[in-house]
C-alpha cells in the first residue's frame, strides 16, 4: 500500500507571534520556521506503518514557497521515499489545499492519506475533512490509534467526550491528534540521505485547480491583553481575594 | 438571511453548545432553522424547539446517524445547504469533524471558530494559538462557520418552534461504528463549567488529582488539564484544555502544576478571573493570572480545600 502524507511550513510552536503595527498579518521575518507537529506526526505515522511492512511507499507533499522544500527533506530524512512540492508563494485556503491534494490522490492513488489535524498558525482544522468530502474517502479525524485490520482501517479518535474508534474502508484520510506517536529525530545521515531522494516540482497550474482565495483577511490584531494581577502571601490571602474583591466564590 | 444551525446534542438532552452557536446565528439574521440529527433523538429535537430565536426544528432522525459518521452527517447537510445563506455549528469535536467536509461538498471555503460577527459576511477568528485575531471576509454564496463557543452568550429557552421531521436518509456506508470510550462524570462539563480546576504535570500522578477533585466539589468545578498531564497518563485526553484541547472561559480558572505554555492559554486566557499556583515564581502562567500564588500545590491545594 501506498501512503501519502501532507506537510505544511509553519512557524516553530515555539515562537509567540507578534501582530505587524500596520495590521496586515503577523510578522515573519527572522522567526524560526518548522514542519507543523501535527504533520511531524503524520510522517511518523506514515513510516511506522513502512516499517511494519504495511506501507511499501511513503510519498510526501508540501504546498508551499520554495523553502517548504525543506520541511519536505525532512520528511524524506524521517522515513518518507519521496517528495512532491507543488510551489506558490501565495497564501491559500484550506479548499485550495484540499483541491490540490485530490489531483495528487488522483494521480498517486494511495491507500492512506495522513494529514495533520490543524495547522498551529491557521488553526482551521479542515483540509483533511474538505479532501474526504472531494475525494469520497471516508476520514478518521483526530487519531490517536490507527491499525490496518482486514483491508480496513480502525482509528480511534478523541473525540470531546473521550475516545470514540471507527472503521472506515479504504482508501481514507486520517488526521492526526498529539497522542499518535511521538515522532524520531532525524540523523544527520538520514539528512544526507534525504538530498539524494526525488521531489518533484510542479505548480497548482500543472493540475488546473482555481486557488484564488474565497476569503479575505481584513485586519490582524494582537488579542486584548490580560491586566497583569498579583501575588498572594497565602491561601489565606487568596481566599479572602476570590471572596470579597473577585466575588467568584 | 435564512441560517440553519446543527445542534450539539446526546440523543436526549441538548449541548450547552448550541445556545452560544444560535446567538452568533440570531447576530446575523432572524430566520434562524435548527437541525437536529441523531437516532432516537426526540428528547433533543423537543428541547431545540424550546430555543429563543429559533424559527423552526427540523429533525432527521436514523440509524443512519447514530454515531454522527462524518460522512452521512456530511452530506445530509450538504443537501439542506443550498437553501440558506449560512450554516454555523458549534466548534465541538463533531462540528470540527463533518462541517468542513460540508464546505467542500458546496465548493465554498469554511471560517473556522468564529468569536465575533462583524456583519453577514466578516468575522473574527483567532489564529496562532489567540495570538492574533483575524478578520476576515468571505466571498461565498454560502458561508459555512463553527462557532467558538465561548465569543458568545448561550440564547434564552423561552421559545415553541415548530419542529418538522425530515424523512431523507445518506448513508455513505463506507464508514462505520466500533466503539466508544466515553468519560462518566457527575461535575459539570468543562466547556461549560462556571469554574475549572486544572492540574499540570506538577501533579505528578494521576492519584494525585483526586486533590483537585476535592477542591473543585466544593466548588461545584470541573476538573481540566494541560497536555502534559494527558500525555503522561494522569488523566483522559477528555480533560485537555488548550490550542488543541477544549476552549474554556469559565469565571475562576485555577491552574495547578501548570507552567503557561502559549497552547495552554490559548485555551483558557479568556477566563475572567485566573489563579495560578506554581512553585516557580517566574513561571509564565504568572503573566495573565490575576491572583497568583507561589508554594509547593502539595501544601497549598489541600489547605484551599479546607478553607472552601
Ligand atoms: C502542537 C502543539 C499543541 C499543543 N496543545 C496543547 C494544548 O492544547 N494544551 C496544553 O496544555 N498544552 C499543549 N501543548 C503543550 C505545551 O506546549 C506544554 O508542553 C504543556 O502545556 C505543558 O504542560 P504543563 O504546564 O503541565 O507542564 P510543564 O511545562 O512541565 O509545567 C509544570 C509546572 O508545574 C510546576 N510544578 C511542578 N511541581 C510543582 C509543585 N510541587 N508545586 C507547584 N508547582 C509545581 C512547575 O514549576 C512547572 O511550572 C501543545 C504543544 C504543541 C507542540
């Protein structure tokens, strides 16, 4: 079986970011860049199920500026066969994306898409969903368990009031929750492996999908800032505050 | 303006949830439709009519939807989309799971946790973990939105729509149940919680919760936690409040063991009032707690509980 796998250029979760004063987004220069964790997830997922012998391929995608190459690399260095970048430098919908991914799903055909549930910069969580809906692939969203059983997949998903575990056909789309697996570091070797791996370039022109932006941004501010509060000396103290001046308990 | 809202609901009894998502929907327009779609779900499509607001209940009632398959509910919504100019659910676990599928379906791109409607076609929504807030205007016919629970106040139930069953049943059949593990609490949920106890990893251990547990029976509290505390196996994943977990503004959170990290506040930032008590006093939660206490949590939180 064939596995593909999407990887999106993020900023590292790490880095608080700060709004530009001019209210056009938020600034990116100099910030560290990562492969969003969810996604790190994903490609471990991914070459776990290579290394079980129930994937023989695994095909990594990024759609992206040329830099997102190397979260590609990356990919390539954790396990993953090969690479398909498919470049531009202009900011798209979660739709854009999910149509792009269904022209390589066509064009791969794989057993398995693995995704990230969010992105930790747009934090929409929807293009897993939105390839299920274009693709008629069934999903397991927010996986925290996957187990290839009987030409099926199961996928346990938390879910807000626990764990729920579904069966779905194949081929299916499964993002990924925090507690799938706790993705390697890549070794320097493997990174010297990884350059020599194909990746193949192509533009969203190459698969005559329309990615002009549904949605408009019309202004980015930094939240209302929390008033910083006190310290207490002690409970007692804290008590008497919640009480009287609070007035929440 | 005709909106139709998916309701949050168990089969019997009706999510919090849907309250705060008919008000972001009732800012929009006045002809607001609730669908309710379920197996056996009559306690919770009678419930629904009860919604200020709400116009009329439509129910599709199936086995087909016992599970809330993304696939079915997915595309029954689909169907009933194109007579509306909006679509909004709540953004819970199962608004998450099939709206996008839906937004797909219609070929219209999705505004995700909205907290604020600026007119019928602007929203505010957080990004990088409510360390922006975005704007953002959509040029769709159709606009399909979940709804951060916590931008808007739950509606009133004093209300009697009229409910009309509909018979149309999407099974997609390439999905199906296995099973569920869902958590059995008597305290009150945490999305809805007036007040939240949470514990980090400087619990511990799970036994060691059952200290928060205390204090939040007297509080009448939910009981939350940070990633941390999930990951190490303290406590269900259920119990996760940040970025990636449940969105909470409860009036008094208390957050024990925990450090602050940015994908925990974006949980919990909106909170009204914040305690904190570390024993690290330059810990980062110091920063937006509103009462902060710097002792070991094993002394100070058995002590809290004696003064409740
Ligand atoms: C993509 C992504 C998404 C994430 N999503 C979330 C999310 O949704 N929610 C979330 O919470 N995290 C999330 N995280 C993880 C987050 O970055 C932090 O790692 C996590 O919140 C830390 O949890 P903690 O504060 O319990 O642990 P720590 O950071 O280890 O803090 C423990 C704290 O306990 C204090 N402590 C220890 N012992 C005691 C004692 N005896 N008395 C008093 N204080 C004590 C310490 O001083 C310390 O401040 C996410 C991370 C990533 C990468």
């Amino acid at each position: 079986m064939k596995i593909l796998v999407s990887v999106k250029r993020v900023v590292d979760f790490n880095v608080k970011v700060r709004v530009k004063p001019d209210g056009t987004g938020v600034d990116l220069g100099n910030v560290k860049m990562a492969m969003n964790p969810f996604c790190e997830i994903a490609v471990e997922e991914g070459v776990r199920l290579k290394e079980q012998g129930i994937a023989d391929e695994v095909v990594v995608v990024s759609i992206g500026p040329k830099a997102c190459q190397e979260q590609i690399r990356t990919a390539m260095a954790l396990g993953a066969d090969r690479g398909i970048q498919i470049e531009t430098d202009q900011e798209l919908d979660s739709l854009a994306v999910a149509k792009l991914l269904a022209k390589v799903v066509e064009e791969e055909q794989p057993g398995l898409v693995i995704l990230g549930k969010q992105s930790i910069d747009s934090d929409n969580n929807q293009t897993g969903q939105m390839l299920g809906a274009l693709t008629g692939m069934p999903q397991g969203t927010f996986a925290s368990e996957v187990n290839l059983v009987e030409g099926k997949v199961e996928v346990t998903r938390e879910v807000d009031g626990g764990l729920q575990t579904l069966s779905l056909n194949l081929p299916a789309i499964v993002t990924t929750d925090l507690r799938l697996n706790e993705p390697r570091y890549a070794s320097l070797p493997n990174f010297m492996k990884a350059k020599r791996k194909p990746l193949d370039t192509k533009s969203p022109a190459d698969f005559g999908v329309d990615i002009s932006p549904r949605l408009k941004t019309l202004k980015v501010e930094p939240p209302a800032e929390r008033q910083a509060g006190i310290i207490v000396g002690s409970v007692d103290e804290l008590v008497e505050k919640l009480k009287n001046e609070a007035k929440v308990i | 303006m005709r909106i139709l809202v998916i309701a949050e609901h168990d089969n019997v009894t009706l999510k919090g949830a849907t309250l705060n998502t008919v008000t972001a929907a009732a800012q929009l327009g006045d002809d607001v439709d609730l669908l309710v779609v379920g197996d056996n779900c009559g306690g919770a499509a009678e419930a629904a009519a009860k919604i200020s607001g709400v116009s009329k209940v439509l129910v599709a009632d199936n086995a087909a939807y016992s599970h809330k398959l993304a696939e079915n509910l997915g595309s029954l919504v689909t169907e009933l989309a194109s007579g509306y100019s909006h679509v909004l659910a709540p953004a819970t676990s199962t608004g998450k799971n099939f709206m996008p599928r839906v937004a797909a379906a219609l070929d219209v791109a999705q505004i995700s946790d909205i907290i604020a409607v600026e007119s019928a076609d602007t929203f505010k929504r957080p990004i990088y973990a409510g360390n922006a807030i975005a704007t953002v205007q959509s040029s769709d016919s159709v606009k399909v939105i979940t709804v951060r629970t916590t931008g808007f106040d739950a509606a009133a139930t004093d209300g009697s729509a009229a409910v009309e069953s509909l018979d149309k049943v999407t099974d997609a059949g390439i999905s199906a149940f296995v099973k569920e593990e869902l958590a059995q609490s008597d305290r009150p949920e945490l999305t809805s919680a007036k007040v939240i106890v949470s514990g980090g990893r400087g619990m511990g251990n799970g036994e060691n919760f059952s200290m928060l547990e205390q204090v939040a029976d007297k509080l009448g509290a939910a009981v939350g936690a940070s990633r941390a505390a999930v990951d190490a196996g303290f406590v269900p994943n259920d119990m996760q409040v940040g970025q990636t977990g449940k969105i909470v503004a409860p009036e008094l959170y208390i957050a024990v063991g925990i450090s602050g990290a940015i994908q925990h506040l974006a949980g919990m930032k909106d909170s009204k009032v914040i305690v904190a008590i570390n024993k690290d006093e330059e810990a980062p939660i110091f920063q937006v707690a509103d009462y902060g206490l710097v002792a070991d949590l094993f002394d100070a939180v058995p002590e809290l509980e004696r003064q409740l």
